[in-house]
C-alpha cells in the first residue's frame, strides 16, 4: 500500500509543493502547515491526529547524475 500525495490542502485548497511541508491523518487526509496549526494538528474529517507527512524519495533519474548523461556516460538520459 501506498501513501497518496495529494497536491492540495484539504481546508483551504492552496497548492502543496512535491516537497512542501504538509501534515496527513491515517486517512491520507492533507493539509497544509498553517491549516494543521490552526486544526492544533487534529484533523477535521476523521479526528486524527496530523503528523508531518513524509518527504518523496528522489528518483534514480533525478539523482543518478546531474551532467545531463546517464549513469554509463554515454547516452543522455
């Protein structure tokens, strides 16, 4: 099972960056920072608590090599 990224706040609707900080309840409810701060990091649908969401790992293709070649050096990724 996965964890849902969902890209915006579930009170206020504001856009959340890939690696913004965000806070979810155990029902993958999202909110954004000031959201969970004003909720005191309680969430509104379920009443769980709001724990700050975990960052996504960055791809093998992201990380791998930031020249513009592949991992072999000889053909661009």
């Amino acid at each position: 099972m996965t964890l849902k990224m969902m890209t915006n706040c579930k009170r206020c609707s504001q856009r959340i960056q890939e690696n913004g900080a965000a806070y979810i309840c155990v029902e993958e409810c999202t909110y954004c920072e000031s959201c969970a701060d004003v909720l005191e990091h309680t969430c509104s649908t379920c009443s769980g608590e709001l724990v700050r969401r975990p960052q996504p790992a960055m791809s093998a293709h992201k990380t791998a090599n930031r020249s513009g070649w592949s991992a072999y050096g000889m053909l661009p990724y």
